[in-house]
C-alpha cells in the first residue's frame, strides 16, 4: 500500500481513464473528486466491528450508509476522519511510545508526513489479512478498531457537542492562512492573513487537504495551483489560486480567488497578448534608459 499520494494519483488515472475526448472542463470536474479509497476499506471492513456503546452503534450506521465521499456538507467525513485518526494515534503509541508519537505527528516536518502515509498503508494491510503483530497483546483488529471508534466519538462530542448535525466537515476542515508577518505584527494580522474558507477531501483525494493527526482537520497540505490547459485553444485554459494574483495585502487581489479555489471552480486564463494589454487594469512601463548624468 503506497502513501496518500498514491491515492490521489489511482483515482486521477481512474478518471482519465474514463475520457475519451477530453476538455479542459473534464480536467476541473477530476481536480474536484473527492472521493476516498482508503475509507472504502474502513467502511468494508465496519463489519466486523462490534460496537462498544450506543454512540458508536450510531457512527457505524452512518458510515455503513455512507458513500466515502470526503464532503464537506456531510457529518460522515468527520466520524470517519476522527475514527481513522484515533486509530492510527494508538497504533503508534503503541509501537513507538507516546513522546515519538507526538514527534511523528508534527505538522511542520513535511518528511514525517509521508512516514505517517505508509504507516496508515500498513494499517490497512495488517487489517485486512488479520494481522494482529503490532496490535497490543490480547487485541484484535475488530477490537482495536471498536475501542478506536469509541474514542473518537468521545472526543467529537468533547470538541463540537452532543449534536451531530454540527459535525458537518466544513465546520472543522478549513484552511488558516497565516501571512509571515502576522505573528511579528498582531495587530495587522486581520489585514494580513488571508480568509478562512471550507473545504472538501482530505489527504487521500485528488481535492486535496491534509492535516496533521494531533491538529484535527487544521488543513496544513492543500491542492494549489489548479490548471486545465487547452492546448488547441491556449485562451481557453483555466486556472486558480487560493489566494489571488497579488501579494499585496492592500490590493484587491490579495485573496480574490479565495471563493472560486474553494468551491473548485476556475477561471480563464489569456494568452492573446492583444487581449491582454486591452484587458489589463494597469500599465507599467520600465524605462531601462540609462541616464548620462551622474
């Protein structure tokens, strides 16, 4: 089983595969799947988990209906996520101790992502062929799994309450953009960093959005740049960003396709360098005139 990566790239070649004359507008529709395979697997594998409580008894019915889709309106990203999470929390704690634990889930070591990548393989592979080596002694995989899934409801209900219809995806997996001064200059931190927005996928799809195990659902790893190219009509290739064009925080610019990135769509880009100049809100003009006087 690869890493997260390897994920995203069965489910881009599935969809490619699918295409027989393909337009830019099929492009933007694979830069928006945000379907799961690695939850396919935990939700195949539900049951033969046996519940520990009522509240898990809930969880497993609403992931058993579910349709691994990492949608941000559904409340089923969250228990799964949480789920999976936990899971992998113990699992390590178990084989590498609490303190490595913490170390490997370190959101600023981006080399320790990809380690926390093959492990969750692993995690599947021992699940589905019952290996129970690296479980604590006594525990199986649809025991370790079951008290994994209880714990995770505990500590949803901890962090975002009793009601369920609050545990929508989009109420916790967003982005937090941080400009590099804010933290220097607090008091402009509101002008500075960008908007929070919501989003789809998780680390696994190809709308991609991943977050360290111990900041739940902080979105630290996102699909940026999203190109479609047409190569038969350059003017007909479309684009966005995040943020915006401008890295000025006063330009109006600065974060204007904050909306459009969120919601995968795109926009046109230009190519024509007539339409462009006719386009432009702005022109600069460089004199490189090297003056005579000194």
């Amino acid at each position: 089983m690869d890493f997260a990566p390897g994920y995203r790239a069965e489910r881009i070649i599935a969809n490619l595969k699918t295409l027989e004359k393909a337009v830019v507008e099929d492009m933007s529709k694979i830069h928006a799947d945000h379907l799961s395979i690695p939850a396919q697997d935990y939700v195949a594998y539900l049951e033969h988990v046996t519940p520990l409580d009522d509240a898990s008894i809930k969880a497993k019915e609403l992931l058993a209906q579910w349709n691994c889709q990492m949608d941000q309106h559904q409340i089923e990203p969250t228990i799964y996520s949480a789920w999976r999470d936990q899971i992998l929390i113990e699992f390590l704690t178990h084989n590498l101790g609490e303190a490595f634990t913490a170390e490997a889930c370190n959101p600023a070591d981006r080399g320790q992502g990809l380690f926390l990548g093959r492990i969750k393989g692993r995690i599947i592979d021992h699940m589905r062929s019952n290996d129970n080596t690296l479980l604590p002694p006594g525990q199986t995989w649809p025991t370790f799994m079951a008290a994994a899934l209880s714990s995770a409801i505990q500590k949803l209900e901890t962090s975002l309450g009793e009601n369920r219809d609050l545990w929508k995806w989009s109420a916790i997996h967003k982005t937090r953009p941080k400009h590099t001064l804010s933290s220097v200059f607090p008091e402009m931190a509101e002008i500075l960093d960008p908007p929070s927005v919501s989003m789809s996928g998780d680390a696994d799809t190809p709308l991609a959005g991943s977050y360290p195990p111990l900041h739940f659902a902080d979105i630290g790893g996102l699909s940026v740049a999203r190109y479609a190219f047409d190569l038969s009509n350059w003017d007909s290739s479309l684009w966005t960003v995040p943020l915006g064009s401008s890295g000025n925080p006063g330009s109006k610019h600065y974060h204007d396709q904050t909306d459009t990135w969120s919601q995968v769509k795109m926009t046109n880009m230009t190519y024509d360098w007539h339409r462009i100049i006719s386009e432009a809100e702005s022109h600069q003009i460089l004199n490189t005139a090297v003056s005579s006087k000194i």
